[in-house]
DNA sequence: TTGTCCAGCGAAAACGTTTGCGTGTTGAAA
DNA sequence: TTTCAACACGCAAACGTTTTCGCTGGACAA
C-alpha cells in the first residue's frame, strides 16, 4: 500500500526542485527538455496526480457544488439531482448531497457545513419547514459570504438568487383545461397545504381554468390533504378522505397535484365501480414512475426534473466562472415549461 | 459581501499572532484568560469558522465519503443514498456523489477525480459494463493507493473489500416457496442476463425452490430479458415477450426480479383475462413505489437499501477511523436479510 | 579578460490551519 | 540583587500546490 505520490517526493527522487518538476509537468518552456522528459516519465510511471485539496486551497475553489434537497427518495429530487450531476461533471465540477429531510435545523447545519469552504455554490430546494418558520437568515448569511445559491423548485421571492422554478399554475391550468375540453363538468382537485407554493399555485391554475369555461369554483370539490397524508404509511387516512369526496359529490374529473393522490383517487373510483377514463377522468402533476405504469397509465403534467437541475448548475456555474459580473447583482429566474403527457386515464 | 474571515485576519485585528488566535479558540491554556475572551468574542462577532479545505489538507483526511453508483433515479439507490447520508452525517462526514451511468469509463474516470485527495473512501456498486468487460483494474489501484472501498449490491469477489449485499438467492427462494405453498403449479421467472450476479443468484433462488417441492425446472418458463428492455421506452417490447410468454405456457404464477417485470406481467395477465391473484400470483423483488401502489398491490422481496446504506457508511467509517487495524487485511462481508412483503397479488 | 545575455533552474510566498518549541516578561524565592 | 519558574505569547514547520522572481553558469562578443 503505497500512498499517493506528491511532488515533492518526485523532486527528491529525481534530485530536482520541487518548483522544477511543477513546472516539468506543465510543460513550461523554463525547463529543459531532458528534465521534462525525465520529470514526465517518473511522474507518469508512479501515476502521479495533484491533491485536490492543495489545489482547492491554493486557487480558493473546489471545484464543487453543493445541493441541499428536502429528500432524495424521491423521482423528481433525483432526476434534478441527475441533471445537476450531468452538466457539473461535463464542466468539471463534482457535486455534494446534503439532505434536509424537510426539517430547518439539519438545513442550517447542513449548510454550515458545507459553507465553509467545501464547495464553491448551492443549488438548493427549501425544506418544508423553513418555508413554514418563514426563517431564511442562513440563506442570506451565506449568499452574503459571497458564496452564490440557485434555488429551484421550492423558492421564496425574499431571498435573492437565481431560480428555476416550474410554471405551476400554467402547469395546472392546462390539465385543468384537458379535462374540461373533453367533457368533464365536476372537476375535483386533490392538493396540499397553502404554505407550499405548489399547492397554492396549482390550485390557483385549477381556478383559473374552471373560470375560463365560465365555472364557478366549488369549495366542496378542493380537497386539501394534510401533509402526512403524504408518506406511504397513511395511504389509508387518505383513501378514506377520498372516498369522502366521491360520496359528497359526483365527480367527473379529478386533477391531483401529485402522483400518489392521482392513483389513490383512482383505487377508489375502482372500488367505487367507476371506470377510468369513460366515468372520470384523471390528471396529474408529476411525471413519475407511478404515472407510466399504473393501470390505467396516468396522463400527467410533466415537470421536467432533470432539465430544472441542468439549468440550475449552468446558472450556477456561469455565475461562478463569471467572478468579474458578480457585483452586477442581477439574477435570473428561469421558468420551465410544464408538458402535459396524454395517457390512459383521460379521453 | 464580505468573505469569510480568517485566523489571519482576526490575528491581524487583534494585533496577537496567528497561533495565539487559533490556541484561543481552542480554549488552550497557553493564553490568558484575557486574551481568550478577547479573541472569542471577536470571532463570534465575525462568525469565524475554520476553513474545511486547510484542515483537510492539514488533517490529510477530508471527512467527506464518495459514493459512485450506476443510476440514482431509482428508489433502491436512493434509499441506500439516504442510508449512507444518515449515517456519515451523524458521524461528522459529508458526502459526495458521482454517477457512472452504467459506463465503465465514467466509472473510472469519476473514481479518478474523487480518489486525488477529494474524499477518504469509497461506497459503490458497479456499472453493469464493469461487470461484463470484467475490468476492476481502477478498484484495486484505488485500494492500493491507501483509500479503503466499501461495495454494495453489485460486488465481485475478486476485489478484496468490505462489502454489504443483499441475500438474492434466499430472497428468491423464499418468494418462489411462497408461490408454491399456496398452490401455484406452473411458475415462470422473469429475469435479466447473468452476467448480472442478481440476474444469476435470483434465478438460482428459484431453481432450488422448485427443486425443493420436486419439480424440475422448465427452461421455457425461464424468460431471461435483454437489458435494454429495462429502460421505460422499451415497455412495448417488453410487453410483447411477455404476451409470448403467456401464450406458450399456461402460467399460474410468476417472480419478476424487478418491479416493472411485475407490474408489466401484471398488466399482460389483465389483458388477457386473468385475475391477479386468483388465476395468477406475482411476486416481485425489490420493494419500491411501483409495488405499493400498483392494483393489485405487489408482493415483494424487500432488500431494505437504507439499512444497506446504513452498513455501509458504518463498516466505511469504521475503518477510516481505525487506521491502526488497517493493515489487519480482514475484511468483512454484510449479508443483509430480504424480507417477503406480502400483498394483494398472492393469496 | 571582461561584460552581457539567456537558458535553466531554485527559493520563497501564498492558500488557512495546527502545534511543538523557543523566548521574553513577570513575580517570587533565595 | 540574583535566579528561576511560570506564564503568555510568537515563530516556524507542515500539509501539496502554483507562480513570481532571482540566481547561476556558460556561451559569446568585444
């Protein structure tokens, strides 16, 4: 087990200075073509390679991004993961992961840790519970460190930073639209809590195109689901609270804003005797693995996870690698357009 | 914006040297009482922290772990993502994530760029082409270079390392004598090449299950799938094999080594006719979100890849800060239990 | 012989830490 | 008054690089 060789043990061996063997290695003209060759030979025998960390040091970058998420189980957190990762490594950066599991404290230590000096950016997504505290002081600390921060997805307007968001309400209303164009009357739509933007905007969308066709929203056909609802152990309380809505009200279309109260609401049209697409109709938001393969296959609104992360490192990246515009305080808020993707589940 | 600041600067400030600073905020002592509160208070005002990149280099280890995996829109790696996060977090490392894609090249290029000084070990599960072109050259030098390597899932023999696998064969075995016991006759396998070691132990798990209730195995009910077809753009080829299938064998039963096999055998049953699970029962392996929510809702093999990642970052840590037992090269193999979930799709 | 020039190389600083050791100043004991 | 701890602090090296600058020696011209 022979540890990584430096260059000062490649100095010593070949009985050189360090400086001249840095220099051997950069094919400098200062040095001598033998010593260069001597130098290169030695140094690609015992595979030499420079530390990363010295380098980090000495030119005050790592050459590393940082993504803070809410959670990485999860289709869309990983395909924006994978589209940071792709267009990073294309432009030789590396990319390191913290989670905030949807609590503030691990978002702030996570953050902290990451901040000094380990990475040169963020790209990041604000966890459920620093939306609801409202408390966006580590953000600005570190944006004020000088270290720059692109938020996607979960983004709150206070802080100032590149974003890329989806157009949620756009998004909404054209699913919205799908289905009232195809026949629906009774369009119920399943969504989370104000206090997350999504919910507050795809029902907003929802709204808009029910008011389109000259409908007036009906409170009886929002439901609201609590955000527990959302994990996989309470897909019972959910179903029940689904099944509520079927029994109140004769739905003929339903728009969920994600892919879980989109199957689940289908179950229990199923239960119910009611066939997808010809009884009701289903959209979701969300392209998913859930919305390709389940029965039938779901027509969703598709949010394009790994193009939001690509475009999210290019901005970061442009930003880092463009150090003189800094000062220029302007930043940029990029929309991605929503895709509706027809399925089985609409006519 | 003001960067961060530095021992220097404080130093600097405070008109005392460096040492003195950096001795104050340890508390050393070396200094006066005076000087201590001094510095401290300072510091705080200025929210000093030590710069991660000159400790690492100083240190020589950078507490920071490198995970490589093949793909990470996918649940089973993201659930081991998130063991690993857990784990290394709470024990003070951060992490790092770099994609090979299935590519033996990004593999080893990756590997490269993390191994100079970037992280103090490996977590990873080899690219399928690693795999078949049987190269694990980049393995052993990493190794060899001092940076300890620990696998999971897909590991190989030759490669002298920890490693944390999941028990394919008896995890197969038990779904299979699940399918036996309540009745099935006719049991098909739907798996992948061999050159996949899971593709192998799994069908082998079936093989002895068979084997144990006196029943010879049917090479005609063992439809090995090209690789390829697990991509979601290739349902519709996948689907027509499966229709084969079916039609050349009248199959009461069926394990699926992956969930879109399952879900995809499940959808060509309905199509022609067959009830799941009253004229055929699925068994699938690795539990993620197709299985939960697909109707009928799957039963599975669940390989828990938290706890894999979980192991994994411990068994790595572990030995990251034991380096006096480092040269004891006695390595260790982690055999995590799979677990039989059992659904709506067996009786 | 002296001076000039340049090729070829090395010394040193810098990035931000930590830490062993040296040193100057105090106060008290002899 | 001298001596000597104890105290408080600074120096310098080290981690592995890169890069600026300066030095040396030899070739060549005058």
């Amino acid at each position: 087990m022979k540890r990584k060789i430096t260059l000062k043990q490649i100095a010593r061996e070949l009985d050189v200075s360090i400086s001249t063997v840095s220099k051997a290695l950069k094919n400098s003209h200062e040095i001598s073509q033998d010593t260069r060759d001597k130098v290169q030979a030695f140094a690609k025998l015992y595979n030499y390679r420079p530390n990363n960390i010295a380098l980090s040091l000495k030119n005050r970058k790592t050459k590393t991004i940082g993504i803070m998420i809410p959670e990485i189980v999860h289709h869309f957190f990983s395909k924006v993961i994978k589209g940071i990762e792709l267009v990073a490594n294309k432009r030789g950066y590396n990319v390191i992961v913290g989670l905030s599991n949807e609590s503030f404290d691990k978002e702030v230590i996570n953050m902290e840790m990451l901040a000094n000096g380990s990475i040169d950016g963020f790209i990041l997504s604000i966890s459920k519970e620093t939306l609801l505290q409202q408390d966006y002081h580590h953000f600005n600390e570190t944006i004020n460190q000088g270290m720059p921060i692109v938020m996607f997805d979960r983004v709150v307007d206070e802080i100032q930073c590149d974003k890329v968001i989806v157009d949620d309400l756009n998004g909404a209303k054209k699913a919205v639209l799908k289905l009232l164009k195809t026949g629906c009357k009774q369009i119920a739509i399943i969504t989370t809590n104000d206090y997350l933007s999504i919910g507050k905007l795809r029902t907003e969308g929802y709204v808009q195109a029910l008011e389109e066709f000259n409908i007036k929203p009906n409170p009886s056909l929002i439901l609201k689901i609590e955000d527990k609802l959302l994990s996989d152990e309470n897909v019972d309380e959910l179903e029940k609270e689904l099944m509520q809505l079927f029994s109140d009200n004769s739905i003929d279309g339903i728009f969920a804003v994600n892919e879980l109260y989109a199957v689940t609401a289908m179950k229990v049209a199923r239960r119910l005797g009611l066939i997808v697409p010809n009884d009701i109709q289903v959209i979701s938001f969300s392209d998913g693995v859930l919305s390709k393969h389940s029965t039938p296959s779901l027509t969703t609104v598709s949010q394009h996870g790994q193009e939001m992360g690509e475009k999210a490192a290019e901005l970061l990246i442009n930003r880092l690698e463009n150090e003189e515009d800094r000062d220029v305080e302007h930043y940029e808020t990029v929309v991605i357009e929503t895709e509706l993707i027809e399925r089985d589940s609409t006519k």
